[in-house]
C-alpha cells in the first residue's frame, strides 16, 4: 500500500531559486511536448509521447542548456503527466463526458483536451525518482542542490517510492510517497448510516452528530478585505505580490482548517464502524444551485466520501453508496411510508401513519443505513482484494461476528 507525507521545506533563496528553475523546467517539457504533438496533427501524423521524449532529450543540450542546472526528473516525469492527460482526454471523449465549455477556448479544443501550462495558473511543482535523493531525519538531500531542511521528520516506514515538491501560499513543501506493508484487518463494528447537510455536517443512525465548522464563511470577511486591497493595487507590483500571498495564505488555513475537521471525522468513522452506508449526493449539480454553492463547497461533501473511501478500506471496512434518488427523508424509518410533500424547513419528522416522531436527520440516517444492508445482502459484491470485516445488523458500533462479508469498494485509492 501506497502512502504519502507532506512535509513543509525550510529552503534557503538560494535553495528557493532553485526550486523555481526546476518547476520552470519541468514547465517547458510539458509546454514544449504538447506544442511538438499539435504540430503533427496539423501535418497529419500522430505524435508518441515516448518519441516526444527522446526528441526532448537529444535536443535539450544543444537548445536548452539550462535544463542541465536542475536534476533531469524534472522535466521527464512531465511527459509522463501529459500522456495522462491524453489517456483521460481519450477516455472521457470515448465515454461521452467531456466537460461542456461556458466560453470558446483561445486554442479552439474542446473541453478536456490538455491545456499549456502557466506560470501564474498552475502550482509550481516537480518530481524526484526515488534513486535521485535521499532522506536522514529532518533532511532531504536534492541532486545538484545538497541538504534542505524539513520541518518534521519522515513518519512512514517503508520503501520510499517518490517525491513532490511544490510551492502553496508562498511556502514550499515535499510530498514523499512511501510504500508500506498493511495487512486489512478483520473489522468486528457495526453498521452505521450517514446523512449529510449544510446545517449539521454528518448525522449518524446512532445519534452522533458532527458539527459544520464553516470555515470558510466565518473566515469571509478577511478574505472580503484581502481581495478588495488586491483589486487596488497594481497587477504585477511589488505590494499586488505581497498583498496575493497574504490572501492565499488566508485561503490556505481556511483548506487547512477544513481539512482538519474532515480528516478526525473521517477516522473516526472508519475505525469505529465496520459497514457505512453513506448516500452517493451529486455534489456537482448542486454547485450549480447558486443559492447553495458556497455552503456545499465549505462542507466538502465530495471530500467526505472521497476520505471514507480509502480508509474504511485500510481499517477492513467497506463503504456502501445509496443511491441519490432514495428518498431517504421523505420515507419513514419505522414503517417506510413515505411523505411526498416534505419541504426543507421541516426539521422534524412527524410520521402521519405510525405517528413516529423524529428529528429529520437521523431519520433520514437511519433508512440510509437500512438501504445498505439491504444493497449489501441482496446485490452481489464484486471482490478486488478480499477484505473481510464483520457486521451484522445490530445498533451500529456493537460487536457482531454472526456473519462474515467479503466486499470491497471497486476503484477505491489508497493517498
């Protein structure tokens, strides 16, 4: 299993200076690549990025001597990064999902299709094969550049497969990916079923309740004033640089503080139940409601299941999706009538058959952790990896070993 640690750099200028040649080089071999495809499409050949490459390499000493100041990974894991690019660009048009464009591009491509880098869009940022540096405590040494001071040392015990090195909020920081034994464990929890919202972020089946921070919106008013004092300086000055990187290192704690949040919540879910059922919410189609944009991407929805994902997998959970379409609060978790005229301001739910009485919420948990058991027992489950866990359908978080379920989450990733 694959893990990564980013760390923060404490760079000299001049270790700084180079960090930014290299994220320039690397910039240029993609840039370069994708201008040298598009020409052979115009003359009606197709371009391999593996022939890109070694074009790269035999001219790059004789056109771009200043690629030599920097180590080669640099620029020739970008060509990897293109080729995937190309692979998704494929792929999406293949499948029918290309991205639908507001406006024209400047090149005339469609959506999807590989853009040119840019020095003020795109985070600065290069790679390091694993034979090309070294790490000793709270060191990292970097070909042609020597030892860079990290602030914290390596917490991963494993076969060191990678690094990344990239520029955030004015900071610099090393993202070293690391390869490390797991053995899944057999996980004895309960079930558990997960209503997601704007006022209260996760309401559990049990009763549990996290709370939505709202980060964002209580940080909003500095971010308001940084962007008005931006707007009157001039671009590219001196005070527009500095004003730019204190607004970005407002955005960067609120990213930080946010997830923070995710992060402890996520965790504890996973080690603490064996089956989540959790419901599969459209999360782009409803940044589309302008009204609820702002407090959908403060909440991070997406971000929740992408978390619950792989770590309910790395504690031997398994993390059953409910459809969008299930009404899970309109129907009532004692007898399952349904109630098709419910609106949003009624947060508690009053049954008008059984005459049940529930807060709105963890009723709607509560038929979202019943429509995964049942998808779970009734649709069979494609395996990947064999994870086993145990659960049963006790009150969620009991120990239960009556039956044994073998699932996995098809394309779940481990970061």
């Amino acid at each position: 299993m694959k893990r990564s640690h980013v760390i923060r750099l404490h760079p000299t200028p001049e270790q700084e200076v180079y960090f930014r040649k290299a994220c320039g080089v690397a910039r240029h071999a993609y840039n370069w690549a994708l201008a040298r495809w598009k020409d052979s499409r115009a003359e009606g050949k197709w371009a391999k990025i593996k022939d890109l490459k070694a074009e790269y390499n035999r001219i790059k000493g004789e056109q771009f001597p200043w690629c030599s100041e920097v180590t080669k990974c640099a620029p020739e894991q970008e060509f990897r990064h293109l080729g995937q690019a190309f692979d998704n660009y494929w792929r999406m048009k293949k499948e029918g999902t290309l991205p639908k464009l507001t406006h024209p591009r400047k090149d005339g491509e469609e959506g999807g299709f590989p853009r040119f880098k840019s020095k003020k869009r795109d985070r600065l940022s290069f790679y390091l094969a694993n034979d090309k540096f070294s790490v000793a405590g709270q060191t990292i040494r970097i070909p042609k550049l020597g030892a860079v001071n990290m602030t914290e040392a390596l917490r991963l015990q494993g076969k060191i497969m990678s690094a990344v090195i990239s520029s955030r909020a004015g900071w610099w920081f090393v993202s070293i990916a690391v390869e490390v034994e797991h053995d899944v464990p057999t996980h004895n929890g309960g079930a558990v079923g997960i209503d997601l919202g704007i006022k209260t972020l996760a309401t559990c089946s049990d009763g549990v309740v996290f709370e939505n921070q709202k980060h964002y919106r209580q940080t909003l008013g500095r971010i308001k004033s940084l962007s008005k004092g931006l707007s009157r300086k001039g671009e590219g000055s001196q005070n527009w640089g500095k004003h730019a990187r204190k607004l970005a290192k407002a955005h960067y704690r609120i990213a930080c503080q946010r997830q923070d949040t995710l992060h402890k919540m996520t965790t504890s879910l996973a080690r603490r139940y064996a089956l989540v059922g959790l419901e599969d919410l459209n999360t782009k189609g409803m940044l589309s409601n302008h009204c609820l944009a702002q407090a959908v991407s403060d909440a991070s929805f997406f971000e929740v299941k992408r978390q619950l994902l792989y770590k309910a997998e790395q504690y031997g959970g398994y993390v059953q999706l409910v459809s969008q379409w299930y009404p899970s609060s309109k129907t009532c978790h004692a007898c399952g009538w349904i109630k098709e005229d419910l609106t949003l301001d009624e947060r508690v739910w009053v049954c008008e058959q059984c005459g049940v009485i529930t807060e709105r919420d963890l009723n709607a948990a509560l038929n979202i952790r019943t429509e995964a058991l049942r998808l779970l027992t009734d649709v069979p489950v494609v395996a990947s990896s064999g994870h086993k866990f145990a659960c049963g359908a006790e009150s969620a978080g009991s120990r239960c070993v009556e039956s044994e379920t073998f699932c996995d989450e098809a394309g779940t990733r481990m970061l």
